[in-house]
C-alpha cells in the first residue's frame, strides 16, 4: 500500500497539470486580441480546439492505451503538455500567422491533458487503497484546486509583473507537467482489469447500466461548464466587480465549492451512500439552476453560481466509481467512454445556453433556464442507474 502513494502523488499533479492546461490560455484571450491582432471570433476557437482534441483523445484512447501501456501514455501526456506550454510563449512569435502558432500549442497540450483524464482515474482505481469512492473523489478534487491555483497565481503575477510577461510564467507552469512526468515514469502502475482483457466499446454499450451512465456523464459536464462559463458574467453584473475581480469571485468561487464538496466526500465517503449522495446533489444543482435563473436579487444569482459548483462536485468522480464498482472488466474504454461524455456535455452545455441567451436578447438568465434541463436529465439518470443496480442489469 505504501509504494502506491507516490502513484497517488503524480495522479494528484496529473490533475493539477490538467486544470493549467485548461485554464491558463483563457486567462489571455484578450492579451493575444491585443498582442497578436487577432480577432476575438478566432480566439474564441481556442477552447473549442482544446475540448475537441480532447474529445478525439478521449476516443482514440480506448484503442490504443492498453496496446502501449499505460506508462508510456501517461509519461507522454505530461512531456506533450510541458511542451504544448512552452510551445505557447514562443511559437506564435515564430511563425508568420500568430494564431497558428497558438493553435498548434493548444493542440499539444490538449492531447496530454486528454489522455491525462481518461488514465489518471484508472490509474487510481487499479491502486489497492480502502475506500476506493472517496479516493476517487479526493482525487478529482485536484483539478479544483489546481484550478483555483492557475487563477490566483497567474492573476497575483499579472498584478506584479505585468501581463506583458506571460511567456515566462507559461514556462514556469510548464515545469509543473515535466516534473510529474518523472513520477509516473518510476511509480508502481497497475492496470484496472489485471491481466484481463477489458471490454471493447461496442460490448460496453450494450449495458443498459453503461448507457444510462453516459447520459449521466453528459449532463453531469453540461450542469458545471454551463454555469462555470456563466459565473465570471454573474459575478460582474451582481456586484459590479471588475473583469479580473469577477475572475476571481465567480470561475474562483465556483471551483473551491466544487473542490469543497469533492474533498467532504473523500474524507467521509465510508460514511455515505454515493448513490443517495449523487441524487441530493442532482437536487441541489436543479435548485441552483433555478435560483440563478429565476431570482430577481443579483446577489441571489451569484450565490446560485456557487451553490451549482457544490452539487457538481461529485457527479464526475461519482459516475466513475458506481461503473468501476458496477462493471469491474469494463477496462480503459470504458474509462475513455466516460471521459469523452463528459467532455462532450462540457462542449455541449455551454454552447446551448449561449444560444439561447443570444436569442433572448442576450438575456442570460433565460439561457441558464434552459440549461436547467442538464440537472433534470441528471437525476432522471441517476433514478434509473439506481433500479438497474438493484436488477443488476
């Protein structure tokens, strides 16, 4: 058991590695507007690049993880997102067209930060630990708190240093991924199936248990990145606060609750059922959709916001434990599956509210209404994951 701490160590900074990797470039989208002349459509395109390699990630990887091994990949994954980061601070100045050198960073370390999340959870499940949920949880609630890091630190270096000087703080986050690659290149790594063969993706989808969790994944993605993109609009329209004072107070807000809720389950999972947990969670991110969206007090909204970042906490890890406890030969696909559904609720939920808040005049509570349908689905799942597991089917 001892040995396997050092595992768990580099799957903590797979997580934290993953949170730089999804949260740093955002942080500059208006500096490369400036810097680079380029136009605020294009920059959007980069985080839809970045979830879509990850998703196209998240697919391959049920194919070829377990013909490579799992150590090679992972090891890959933090050497491609060390390298995708310090690509970022120099490429677009090499090359003629700056967007295309920022693409392309983007690009490489999304590939590291894709396959970071569909075998970090394996990882950790194949680990002979007690209390196997709550590890899991704990485990999730890293990429919280690195979230929250990526904020605080980069926003308390722009203050002091200028946000001219971005390029050097991507090298120093860079630094974060290429140490943890020399973790897992010597921690014991365990494969979840043993020498099992895992289940493939078409014997995977013929479970009515596996497709119920799938939907469950992809509102569990869609109920937190429909709100989290909101929280930094919330925060500025309800209190005022300035676009670096809403950062903090809403996407900040949203993350510690989410990693508040993550870390309460780790340390008290052994106490609670996960599936009754996961069903009053669902309850209170219907609720919190509903008050964000339905309030007449600003205030009320914000707190609607992070209340939402409390009930999401635990779907993701939650949703993976009750299928590796449910379906133990599920092997990498089925880790791979999960992750892709989450990333496509995640792609997928955001972009429904803003379409409806365009459309309503760019009204965004209507646009959280309508997103209000993401929990909804959630608890629906749940209910029937909940029969199907008594039927054992």
């Amino acid at each position: 058991m001892k040995k396997y701490k050092l595992t768990l160590k580099a799957c903590y900074l797979g997580f934290i590695t993953q949170a730089i990797a999804g949260n740093f470039a955002p942080l500059l989208f208006l500096r490369f507007h400036r810097q680079y002349a380029i136009g605020l459509a294009r920059v959007a395109l980069i985080s839809s690049v970045f979830f879509f390699t990850q998703l196209l990630i998240d697919l391959f990887c049920a194919g070829f993880a377990d013909r490579i091994g799992y150590r090679k990949c992972i090891v890959t994954a933090h050497i491609c997102s060390a390298s995708g980061l310090v690509m970022l601070a120099f490429l677009p100045d090499i090359l003629p067209d700056p967007f295309i050198g920022i693409m392309a960073s983007v690009v490489v370390y999304a590939v590291g930060s894709g396959l970071i999340e569909v075998l970090c959870s394996p990882i950790v499940e194949a680990c002979p630990f007690d209390r196997k949920e709550a590890v899991m949880s704990t485990l999730h609630s890293f990429f919280c708190w690195g979230s929250v890091g990526v904020i605080v630190i980069s926003t308390a270096f722009f203050s002091i240093f200028g946000i001219e000087h971005w390029k050097w703080l991507a090298c120093v986050w860079a630094l974060v991924p290429l140490y943890n690659a020399f973790n897992f290149s010597v921690c014991p790594i365990e494969h979840p199936t043993g020498e099992q063969e895992g289940l493939c993706i078409a014997e995977l989808l013929r479970v009515p248990f596996f497709r119920a969790a799938i939907v469950l994944m992809v509102c569990a993605g869609a109920s937190e990145l429909s709100m989290s993109q909101w929280a930094s609009a919330f925060a500025e329209s309800a209190l005022g606060l300035s676009k670096s004072a809403g950062d903090l107070a809403g996407p900040c807000l949203f993350a510690v609750a989410m990693g508040i809720w993550r870390a309460f389950y780790g340390k008290n999972g052994d106490r609670l059922d996960l599936m009754k947990f996961m069903l009053m969670s669902g309850g209170l991110c219907l609720a919190s959709y509903l008050i964000a969206s339905l309030t007449g007090a600003p205030a009320a909204g914000l707190a609607g916001c992070i209340l939402c970042g409390f009930s999401v906490g635990i779907m993701w890890p939650g949703t993976i434990s009750l299928c590796s406890a449910g379906m133990p030969e599920g092997g990498t696909a089925m880790f791979a599956l999960l992750a892709m559904a989450g990333d496509l609720g995640g792609a997928l939920g955001p972009a429904v509210v803003g379409a409806v808040t365009q459309a309503a005049d760019d009204n965004i509570k209507k646009g959280l209404l309508t997103g209000a349908v993401f929990p909804a689905v959630l608890i629906i799942s749940l209910i029937l994951m909940k029969k199907m597991r008594k039927r054992k089917v």
